[in-house]
C-alpha cells in the first residue's frame, strides 16, 4: 500500500473531517459511476453514493488493510447499491396494494432511460438497452460484467472487490456475455 493511503487511512480513522473531503473529492466520481452502472437513474444514484461515504467514514475502522482503500470502497459501493435494489424490489412486490396511477392519473412508472457519463449521445439509445439487459443478469454476474466492463477494472481487482478467485470472475464474466447475448438476442427477436 502506498505511503500517502496508510496516512489518509490513519487520518480517517483518527475522524479527521479533512482526510474524509479528500476520500470524497477522489473517488466520489468513481463511486458514482459504479453505482449509477446498477442503479440506472441518477437521483438514486446521488442518495446512494451519499450512504456509500457515510458508510465508509463510520466504519473506516473496520478497514484491515488487507487490500487497497479503493478496492474497499468499491466494495462498499457495490453493496449499498445491491441493498438499495433489494429494498426496491420488495416494495415493488407489494406495490400492486398502491394505484397503478398517481396524482392527477399520472402513471407512477419510473422511465428506464437514464444517461450514463461514459456513454456518447449517439449511443445512448444502445446502451439504454443494454442496461436493461444488464439487470436481467444474476447478480454476480451483474456486478462482475459491470465493474469490468463498465467501470473498466481489472479481472484482479473485480477478484478483490468481489472476494472471490480470479478463475471464479473469468468465469462469470463468460457466463455474463453468453447471458446477454441471449437476452439481446431475444430483444431484438433474432433468430
């Protein structure tokens, strides 16, 4: 572990508020995108990254080093966004007990279409797509093909942040593009 993180590490356990500025400032677009990878809407995506920091200052002791700080974080990150999916979904199954339609008999389904920062204009409409077909996934798979993928990690570090061996995400990963293929597949109705 390099010098400067043992000292940001030291600083943030000591409750240094600065030390914790600077953790956000650094990895705060990172955290985002990652979470924005499995969220697919930004106001979500913005209360969750906020839990993600608030969870890392209040358990930074928790922290034992055995990897690199950022690698936690992800794995912080990766949690909470999981949890927040979880929570959805639940209330979702219990949401036929609510109308359908809202105020005004306005439909209160939320849009899929969200714009990931990584994802040029002209793409927007392929990679609205392809997020669905991302949530269809397993979760394992989701998390590996996005933190991959999306994110741009290595196999290495999505091992770590996953706490599982590397042969285990090569093996996700391959699962996750066969699964996605299909799915494609048969969105676009090909045969």
């Amino acid at each position: 572990m390099v010098l400067v993180e043992q000292e940001l590490i030291l600083r943030l356990k000591a409750g240094d508020g600065l030390a914790f500025k600077e953790l956000v400032e650094t990895r705060q677009s990172l955290v985002f995108n990652t979470i924005l990878g499995f969220l697919q809407n930004h106001e979500d995506t913005e209360d969750v990254t906020q839990d993600v920091f608030i969870k890392v200052f209040e358990s930074i002791h928790q922290f034992k080093g055995e990897s690199a700080l950022s690698t936690w974080v992800y794995r912080v990150a990766v949690t909470t966004a999981l949890e927040f999916i979880r929570r959805k979904k639940r209330k979702k199954r219990f949401g036929f007990l609510s109308p359908i339609l809202g105020e005004n008999n306005e439909p209160t389904i939320e849009l899929a279409d969200f714009h990931h920062p990584g994802v040029t204009l002209d793409n927007r409409e392929k990679s609205t797509i392809l997020f669905k077909a991302i949530k269809e996934l397993p979760e394992n798979q989701q998390i590996a093909f996005v933190l991959n993928k999306v994110e741009g990690l290595s196999y290495q570090e999505v091992a770590e942040i996953m706490k599982t061996s590397l042969s285990a995400i090569e093996s996700l990963l391959h699962r996750a593009k066969t699964n996605l293929k299909e799915i494609l597949k048969n969105f676009y109705n090909l045969d």
